[in-house]
C-alpha cells in the first residue's frame, strides 16, 4: 500500500516544505492543502509547481477539499462550490492529480436520511459533470461529527453506490469513522474501487467519541481507534491503495514539520503491519 502525507498534519508549513519533508521521510504521495496551494500561486506559477514535482520521487493524492458541498442554501453558494472547482480541477489536471476531495455540509435541524441520500446524490453527479472537464475524480469525506449531513461510513457508500458516476468514490477516514460510530461490518460491504482514499489516524480515549473535534487526533497507534481490526477487514476486501496520514492536531503543528513526517511514517507503517 502506497502512504500519503496530507498537508493537515504541518498546517504551519508551506506547501514546498511539505512536499520536501514529506518526500525526505519516505512518502509516496501528497495530499495538497487547497489553503497552502493558494499562497503558494500567489508568488510561483503552475508550470514552476509541475517542475517541483518532477523533480521529486513523491506525487501529487489529491488536493483538500470543498467542503460545504451539499445542502447549499442558495445559488450562491452553489455557485461557490462551482467556482472552487473551477479554480481546482485546472490545477489537478495540471498536475496529474488525480482526486479532489469535497466534504458535505452541516445541518442546522434534524433531516431524514431519504432526504439526505437525494440531496447528496443530486449534488454529487452534478459536480461529477463538471469535474469530467478536468479528468478528475471527486473523492467525498464523510464527516463523523453529529450535525454533519454525512456522519457515517454506511451513510456515504449508500450516497457513492446511487451517484454510480466513475469519477466518483469514497473517502474512509480512520477518526471520522470512530467519532461518528460507523459499524465494521459497513467496510466489507464497499467496493474497494470506489474508495478512493483512506485516512489513517487515531483519537485518545477522552473526550467521548461524540465530543471528539479534529485538534484531538493523534499518531495512528498512539490512541484508541481499532486500526488492526479496521485494516484488516479493508485488507479482506481487497483495499490496497493508499493509506494517507491526516491530522489536525495543533501540538503537531508546533513541532518541526521534518520530525513530525518521520514520525508519522514510522506509525504509519507500523500499524499497517499489524492488520488483524
């Protein structure tokens, strides 16, 4: 399996930093922070990025994220999400990156989960036409979060599988699958071509799942998180893609980006050693 690095993890880093640490600890290919990306073309040219991965061992996953993507409460935000796709696909296109990644919105009030496969469904094969312009494939996150429309792994295949659009998969990310409950049993029912990417990190012990926030996530390894048993059974299915380091932990953030990538490899590889 292939191990990714995302930009999440050293948000204090620049986009050239994470592309020269990641790559010095051994990764094979990188998430791109669409923030990182920004600032980084702010000052250097596409052409200049192509040439920095080039150059390098290590390849472009995808880029991170739309978020917000369904349930738009009007055209414009409609048109938001269209316009950062627009901005997006051109520069994956560019570079050989195959996946953008687009999250689904928050609910402000309880909807029913009919309503919410259609809604998600509608929204997806839209964007999946827009997309096709770029040759580049839509890789959506479920969010393991209560107030999120989308907060289980059973819920976004239900979406994936009625979307039935080539350019359109899975994320499976270990903390969101933990915090929002999602079942083991759901993972043997996925096609494990239509999952695109998986996320590997792990969460303490405390708080309980439901108030677990991003900044909790830790080391795969270093928490609570069944990621044997949640391999193990991806490995039954036949998932061997990649497996893509992401965490938003603020202590990470302060600690030398360089370190922190070697760590996170050293984890990574450890606990995909230990599938059960």
């Amino acid at each position: 399996m292939l191990l990714g690095f995302n930009g999440s993890t050293t948000m204090r880093a620049s986009l050239l930093e994470d592309l020269e640490h990641a790559e010095a600890a051994g990764f094979d290919l990188l998430e791109i922070w669409a923030a990182k990306l920004r600032t980084y073309l702010q000052k250097h040219s596409l052409a200049e990025l192509r040439r920095e991965f080039s150059r390098r061992r290590i390849r472009p996953l995808a880029i991170n994220s739309i978020e917000r993507v369904t349930f738009c409460p009007n055209f414009q935000e409609v048109r938001r999400v269209e316009k950062e796709l627009e901005e997006l696909g051109p520069v994956a296109q560019a570079l050989g990156c195959p996946y953008i990644v687009v999250v689904p919105s928050f609910l402000r009030r309880p909807v029913a989960e009919d309503a919410i496969i259609k809604e998600s469904v509608t929204r997806l094969r839209v964007l999946s036409e827009q997309a096709q312009n770029y040759r580049v494939s839509l890789a959506f996150e479920f969010l393991g979060f209560a107030d999120c429309s989308v907060h289980t792994l059973d819920l976004a295949w239900k979406i994936v599988s009625q979307v039935h659009r080539k350019n359109i998969g899975l994320v499976l990310d270990t903390f969101h699958f933990y915090a929002g409950g999602s079942e083991l049993k759901s993972i043997l029912a996925l096609n494990p071509k239509k999952l695109f990417i998986l996320h590997v990190n792990d969460a303490p012990p405390r708080p309980a799942r439901a108030r677990l926030q991003d900044k909790h996530r830790l080391y795969p390894g270093d928490g609570v998180i069944p990621l044997p048993a949640i391999l193990g059974r991806l490995n039954r299915i036949g998932y061997r893609r990649v497996a893509s380091i992401e965490m938003f932990n603020p202590r990470y953030w302060r600690q030398p980006p360089a370190k922190v990538a070697k760590t996170a490899i050293q984890k990574c590889k450890q606990v995909l050693g230990e599938r059960d």
